[in-house]
C-alpha cells in the first residue's frame, strides 16, 4: 500500500517524536501554498538532536519509499529542512522556530493532531 501525504506528514511526525522532539506540529497547507501540502515543524534542543530528528525523518521515510529531494541547513543544525515534495519538514533550535514562527505565518493552516507514543 502507498501511504497518502498525510500518512507521510504522521510518519515524519512520529519519527520527530521518536528522538524526543518538542512541540510536534503537522500543520495542512495544501490551501495555502503550492510549496507543500503538508509542513511539519519540530523543535530540538542540541545540534546532536537536530541532526537526529533528520536523521530519523529520512530514514522512516525511505521505508516507506517516500525520497528526501533535499535537506538544507544540516551544516549549522539550527534550522534544517528536509523536502519530500508534498511533505516539507522543519527540524528548529528553538531561538530559531520563535524568530520565525512558522505557525503564526501559516496560521490559517488546518493543524493536525499527532499522538505521543
């Protein structure tokens, strides 16, 4: 079975939760922008556990056969994103997720609810 986009942004989520991210949001854009359908924005404490999270996010992804086409800003780990097309995650330092509060820009997005395992 192919995952729906949405099933690829829970995925990501629940990798991002996986290495103990904070403050998980999968947020619906598709109305939005033609950027992404889904973005999903995460908060990590130290350079180690922002590459972890990306790590994990790729990783849990390529099993389910979803591509990362790129990754930005690994090299200073405070801000990377990780683009699979309809799927665009957000790894954030936290000084760097409240400078650019990507949930205020987007905050018409429709937020979807993730569980903690």
């Amino acid at each position: 079975m192919n995952p729906n986009v949405e099933q690829i942004a829970r995925r990501a989520a629940t990798a991002c939760l996986d290495k103990k991210a904070t403050d998980v949001v999968v947020m619906n854009v598709q109305e939005l922008t033609p950027l992404a359908d889904y973005f999903v924005i995460c908060s990590a404490s130290s350079r180690p556990q922002v590459e972890a999270v990306a790590r994990a996010v790729r990783d849990d992804l390529a099993e389910l056969g979803v591509t990362c086409r790129g990754i930005e800003g690994l090299d200073e780990a405070r801000w990377v994103l990780l683009d699979f097309g309809d799927v665009v995650v957000h790894v954030f330092r936290p000084e760097e997720r409240e400078f650019y509060h990507l949930e205020r820009l987007w905050g018409d997005a429709e937020w979807i609810p993730i569980e903690a395992n």
